[in-house]
C-alpha cells in the first residue's frame, strides 16, 4: 500500500503533468488561446478536487443508510464513476460557456473532450507512475 507522501506526490504530479498536457491540446483542439484554456483546465482541476470529496461523502453516506455497507460492487463502480462525470460535468458546463462566451452545445463539447482526455491520461499516467514508482510490496517481490 502507498504511504501518504506517495499518495501526494502521485496527486500533484498528475494535477500538473495533466495541466501541462491538456492546456496547449486544449487550444489547439477547440481553437481557443491558450491563457482562457488555461483558465478552465486549473477552474476544472479545482472543481474535480473538490466534487471528488463532496460526491465521495454524498455517496459513501448514501450507500450506507441504503445498502448498510459501503463496499462497491463492480455495479456500483460504474454507477458511481458514471454520476461523478455527470456531476462535474453539470458544475463545468456553465463555466465553460460564460467564461469562453460560447453556447451551450459547444461547451458540453469541450467538457466531454477534456472528460476523454482525462480518461486516457489517468489511466496512462497511473501505469507509469507505477513503473517509476513502484508499490512497495511490488518493490520486495
């Protein structure tokens, strides 16, 4: 299991490393300069922090007073990955749409790419971080 400084280490590399990433493609991919991509990458960033904790409490809270448990079937996994991204996205959309004075469907566009985007970096960044900085029962074996 990771110890808490890994665990940080793991959170600020992917924060930065993916802002580093996803603003210059963001630009170049929806045709925006790259400071207002800027702008809603770290507003982005920000917001996915903290709905990550507000969500992960509504819906460990929620399992427990329905189910009695909060242990995750593969089910629940995707309905709870599924409901986070609506959430996220349902906070971003306005955002994105007043903050680049675009429409609505342009915007929920955006959001899906930058939602696609890090669906692929996660789960890529997560097998390298593991290669570079392996677990530490993995390392003793």
């Amino acid at each position: 299991m990771r110890r808490t400084a890994d665990r940080i280490r793991y959170a600020v590399s992917f924060e930065i490393i993916g802002l580093l990433l996803v603003v210059p493609l963001g630009a170049i991919a929806f045709h925006h300069p790259v400071d207002e991509i800027g702008v809603v990458a770290i507003v982005g960033a920000t917001a996915a922090t903290a709905w990550n904790y507000v969500y992960n409490l509504i819906f460990d809270r929620a399992m427990q007073h329905r189910l009695g448990h909060t242990a995750k079937t593969p089910a629940l996994r995707v309905l709870h990955a599924v409901l986070f991204e609506a959430g996220l996205l349902a906070l971003l959309l306005p955002f994105i749409a007043w903050w680049l004075g675009i429409g609505l469907v342009e915007a929920l566009v955006m959001d899906l790419g930058f939602a696609a985007f890090y669906l692929v970096y996660a789960f890529v960044f997560g097998w390298i971080y593991d290669l570079v900085f392996p677990i530490p029962a993995a390392r003793q074996a």
